[in-house]
C-alpha cells in the first residue's frame, strides 16, 4: 500500500503512535511475545524429560534386540520411525488444537471483529512444526545416542549404560543454542532478554543447590529401604537427576511468571482510563444534529460528555517561519482544532492564563515541546471553513 498513497497521505502504524494507545499495544505485544517466549521453554523443558524418559525406558529392549542379533541400521530404523510416529501425531494434533482454539476465540471476539477477516495462514502451523523439529533434535540427540549404544551386557546389569557425550558438557552447549534461537525468534526486546537471562540463572542456582542437597544425601544414613533406593537411584547419575530438578523448576517458574505478568498488564490497562472513562465517540455531527442527538440520548437516560465542534486545519507556520521541511509527523497533516467558552475539568492549564485573549490559541503540551512553542510565539493555521471563530 506505501506506494499507493498521496502525497497528502501517510501510513501510520503502532510503532509511530507514541500515546496511551500505542503504549498498550505494544505492552500486549511484548505480553504476547513473553507468553510465547515462556511456551518455547516449557516445551524445552517437556521435551527433554519426555524424551529421557521414553529412551530410558527402551534400554532393556534395545539390549535384548542386540543380544538377539539386531544391528544398528535396524536399531536406528526402528528409533527414528518411532520419533517420526510421535512427531507426526503431535503436529496434527497440535495443529487440530491450535485451529480449535482460533475459531473460540473468533466466536468469542465476533461483536469487535470486522465481519470479514482473512483465512489463517498456515505459516504459524509451519512455524510450530520447524520449533518443534529443532527442540526434539537439540534436546533429544544425546538421549537418542545413548539408546543406540545401548550395550547388550544390560540384559544381566541394569547399571550398565553407555558412556556417549557426557551431560556435563553436553547440557551447556545445548543451553547455549537453545537461548541463541529464542533470542533470534523473539527479537531484541530487553524484556525477553531479561526473561532468558532470569531463566539461565534460576537454571544454574537450582543445579548449584542441587548438588548441595545431593552431597548432603550422601552422607546421611537412612533407615528405610525405599528411601535408600531412591537416594542411591539419584546418587548414581547426579547430572540427570540436576537437569531433571532444573527442568521442573524453570517449568514452574515460568508458569508463575507469566500469571504475574497477566496480572500486571490488565491492572495498568485499567490505571490508564479514569473512572467513568467514556467508551463510546460520535463524530461528524452537524450543528442542526446536536439538539435531536441530545433529546435521543436524554429519552435513553444517557448522560453524554460535552459537544466539542471540530475542524481540520495545517499549521503552516511558526513565529512567520514556514515549516516545510520540519519532520515531526503533527506538521505532515490536518490538526484537529476545538473552541469552547469555558474549559473542562480534564484539560488543566500546564502554562498561560484562561480565558485566552483575542487571537490566542491553547496547544496541546506534548506538541508544543516537540515543535518548541512557547507562550508568545505567533502560529499560523491554514483551513476554510466558514463561521469559524478567527
């Protein structure tokens, strides 16, 4: 559209749009971007115990298929086809949720939505099927490694397990592409950056306490049978039981943050509008639609805000220096411009005196310092409109 537009028009976007308007949008973008943001790592962190999980649990099979001859051409035939199986079914049936909840949310948005919205784009499918593919690889290489070098001396000692890419040295890198990626998808935002930065230290304090909890564990000397089991079943691959215990606990802080989040972007939404903030404009009224208007809305027990006449004019000039050239976006285009006797409770004065005298104008504080208009200085207005006050 930007080549189609008049010299007398312009494209004007959120990210131009330095008010009250803009300044929730874009916390709603940074909202939206956090929520996605924290849902890339709670599948990072989902993936890996889901994957661990699922290898540690094949290892006897994997053992006793290569005590029975397998070789690692049908080993890994048969681990990928069943990774491609799971992967299969969760992009379709992600997919199938993700579609399921557009049309709630379109059915529950209808009455503010314009009657005709454009098709989804698969793009977002897309998008979801390629994050997913790079977390299930980044995170579930070395699981999938170590099921493959799964010795079948495992069928007689449980305890055997292959020694391939050390998880100490193999969980940092990991870490490293993995805030890496999520940096790029989500932009520079120093928010999100904070949020990972957050994310990688809470990740280190639950490792460094971890460790702390399994030496005190060591050595203690317990009574019970179970418990010793499972202390002994910990004490003996301590890098998976840290990674596990940070996974979870990044996984609850994550929820946790995004509901605090929630909560504060909905509370400084409602602290921006006064009470009894009005929620509803009427514009272009003729001067012989007042009287009728007031009557309806008086008929209806509406009490309407103050009528303000408008007009549209350009300012041309300052203190009699044209202001062609001048960037700002106010000297590109019409202004409104507002007369009245008396002025409203929610227009304060900031500078001068009210009433005005003749030939005076009152500007608007945030357009006066951008142009750098002061008390006496002379603007000049350009607009035709009969019956306005000069």
């Amino acid at each position: 559209m930007l080549p189609q537009l008049k010299p007398e028009q312009r494209w004007y976007g959120l990210e131009q749009d330095e008010g009250a308007l803009g300044r929730s949008m874009e916390r709603s973008q940074q909202f939206l971007l956090l929520s996605a943001l924290l849902t890339l790592l709670l599948a990072v962190a989902a993936v890996a115990v889901a994957m661990n999980h699922y290898c540690r649990s094949r290892y006897d099979l994997v053992a006793i298929l290569k005590t029975l001859g397998a070789g690692r051409a049908q080993l890994r035939k048969l681990i990928v086809g069943q990774w491609l199986m799971v992967l299969t079914l969760s992009a379709v049936t992600g997919g199938t949720i993700g579609l399921l909840f557009e049309n709630v949310l379109m059915v529950l948005l209808k009455p503010v939505l314009p009657a005709a919205l454009p098709p989804a784009s698969l793009w977002p499918w897309l998008w979801a099927l390629g994050t997913m593919t790079v977390i299930s690889l980044l995170v579930g290489l070395r699981p999938y490694r170590l099921l493959l070098a799964t010795q079948p001396l495992r069928v007689l000692r449980n305890d055997v397990v292959a020694n391939v890419w050390p998880l100490k040295f193999y969980l940092p890198i990991v870490s490293v592409v993995v805030v890496l990626l999520l940096a790029g998808l989500m932009g520079g935002s120093m928010l999100l950056w904070a949020v990972l930065a957050g994310a990688v230290v809470l990740a280190l304090l639950c490792g460094v306490l971890g460790w702390m909890q399994l030496n005190v564990l060591r050595r203690m000397t317990l009574k019970s049978l179970p418990l010793r089991l499972a202390v002994s079943r910990l004490l003996r691959q301590p890098w998976s039981t840290l990674s596990q215990l940070s996974a979870f606990s990044l996984s609850f802080m994550l929820l946790a943050l995004l509901l605090v989040l929630r909560g504060d972007l909905l509370d400084r939404w409602q602290q921006q509008l006064p009470p009894e903030s009005p929620n509803y404009f009427l514009i272009n009224i003729a001067t012989e639609q007042v009287a009728p208007l007031k009557a309806f809305l008086a008929e209806h027990h509406i009490v309407p805000e103050s009528f303000y006449p408008v007009v549209r004019a350009r300012l041309t000039a300052i203190n009699d220096k044209p202001t062609e050239g001048n960037e700002d976006e106010a000297l590109n285009r019409e202004l409104n411009l507002t007369w009245q006797n008396t002025r409203p409770d929610h227009n304060p004065i900031v500078a001068g005196n009210w009433p005005p005298k003749a030939d005076e104008v009152s500007m608007e504080e945030g357009l006066a310092k951008r142009l750098n208009v002061a008390l006496g200085d002379t603007v000049t207005f350009y607009g035709r409109y009969p019956g306005v006050p000069r």
